[in-house]
C-alpha cells in the first residue's frame, strides 16, 4: 500500500477503510472495537514481550521487531497515521517495559493472554447475531488485523478534525 492516489482519487488506506467499515455497521460494535482492538494490540505487544530474548537482546527485542513492522505497514499506508500509530507503540512499549518490571515475566505473561482472550470474546460478541451479524474482516484477508488499529486512530483523528 503506498499513499498515492488510485485512478478515481482514492487513496488504498480510503478502501481499506471503506469496507471494514462495511463490516462495522452497528454501534454497539464500534464502540466494543474502539475498546478491543487496542486491547488485543496491547496484549500482542505484552506476549511477544515475554518470549526468550536469546543471547545477544533484551525482553521485549522481539516485541519491538513486530511494532517496527507493523509501523511501517502504517507509515506507508498514511504518514499521519504512522506518527499516530507510533506513538501508540512507543506508548504501549513503555506501560509493557514498566509492567515487565513490575509482575515480572509469568505475571506479564498471565496479563497478556488473559486480556487477550476477553479482548476477543468482546470482538466475536460484537459480530454475533445480537449486534453486528458479520464475520470479522480478518476472516477474508488477514491485513485486516492490521487496518482494524489504523481504523480506531483514524476514528480518534476524525473526532479531532485531524487528516490522515
């Protein structure tokens, strides 16, 4: 994905938007994934976190690794959006540190999968058949766990008469 303009003048971030959009109708689940996703991004961040940093890195070598890539995902999709999403990383990356620090390893680790695990009961909850009735994006092309933290900032961006 790059940050040119297609032929009818939309940008590729503008259609990935669009149809995870399409796939976000009902209220009550853009509000659970305005919750969610950061919260499985976060616990993403925390797992890798505590794998075995080998020889020659720290915790959290492998974590940073994955945030490096999925910034540039976003960077190259909109430069507005990469700064947003690199502050939240730079963020997430900092809370992570203090809260490895703090319960340790197999605290960090209990933390990590447990929020990961509600995170995603709440994002099926949200596409059963009492709110939204669709299948998660993910489910058709798997870039789309990627778009769904870009979605939620540009949301955020939106709300503040930001550009992205």
């Amino acid at each position: 994905m790059d940050t040119t303009h297609d032929g009818e003048g939309v940008r590729p971030i503008e259609r990935w938007f669009a149809h995870y959009s399409a796939d976000h109708r009902n209220a009550a689940n853009q509000r659970i994934h305005v919750v969610a996703v950061p919260a499985i991004l976060w616990s993403v961040v925390a797992l890798l976190w505590c794998l075995p940093p080998g020889p020659f890195f720290r915790h959290g070598a492998w974590a940073a690794l994955a945030m490096f890539g999925a910034w540039l995902f976003y960077q190259r999709a909109s430069r507005p959006l990469g700064l947003g999403m690199l502050a939240v990383f730079m963020a997430m990356a900092a809370a992570t540190a203090w809260l490895h620090r703090t319960l340790g390893t197999p605290g960090l680790l209990a933390l990590g999968a447990a929020v990961f695990v509600v995170a995603w009961i709440a994002q099926f909850v949200g596409h059963s058949r009492w709110f939204e009735a669709r299948k998660p994006s993910f489910l058709t092309d798997l870039r789309y766990l990627l778009i769904g933290p870009a979605w939620v900032l540009a949301k955020l961006y939106r709300r503040l008469g930001w550009r992205y």
